[in-house]
C-alpha cells in the first residue's frame, strides 16, 4: 500500500509544468517502481528465498504422488 501511495504522489509530482515552461515526461509505473525497489523496498532475505524453493519442491513431489496415486485407483477400478 505504501509502494501505490509512493507512486501516485510521484506521478503527480512529476506531471506539473517544470520551471522553464518545458512539461516532463511523466515517469512510468514500472520506472518508478524499479526505483523503489532500488531505494526504498527491502530486498527479500536469503532464508525466505530458500524456503521458497524448499516449499516449491515439496509442491512437485505432492503432485508426483497424487499423479501416482489417481492412476494406480483408476487401474483399479476399471
């Protein structure tokens, strides 16, 4: 919520005439998000990363065995 409310005042600001009468280009929500992320936004830290992964891991041998699991009682039944 903070990041939108960064970007709105941002947009805002920068969409304002400029002192030599020149109006700038006002910067993108990608832009400004990048800088943001850059400055302001903290980065993610090493052990959520690897938790991440560790719980990504865990989702594809939970689907291997519901895969396993689904042909061996279709087998069966039929």
């Amino acid at each position: 919520m903070l990041a939108t409310s960064v970007l709105a005042v941002t947009r805002a600001r920068t969409t304002t005439a400029a002192p030599s009468g020149h109006r700038l280009i006002p910067p993108s929500v990608r832009q400004v998000l990048r800088l943001l992320r850059i400055t302001a936004l903290p980065r993610p830290r090493r052990d959520h990363v690897l938790l991440w992964s560790a719980w990504r891991h865990h989702q594809h041998q939970a689907a291997q065995a519901h895969r396993r699991w689904n042909n061996i009682t279709a087998t069966a039944t039929t």
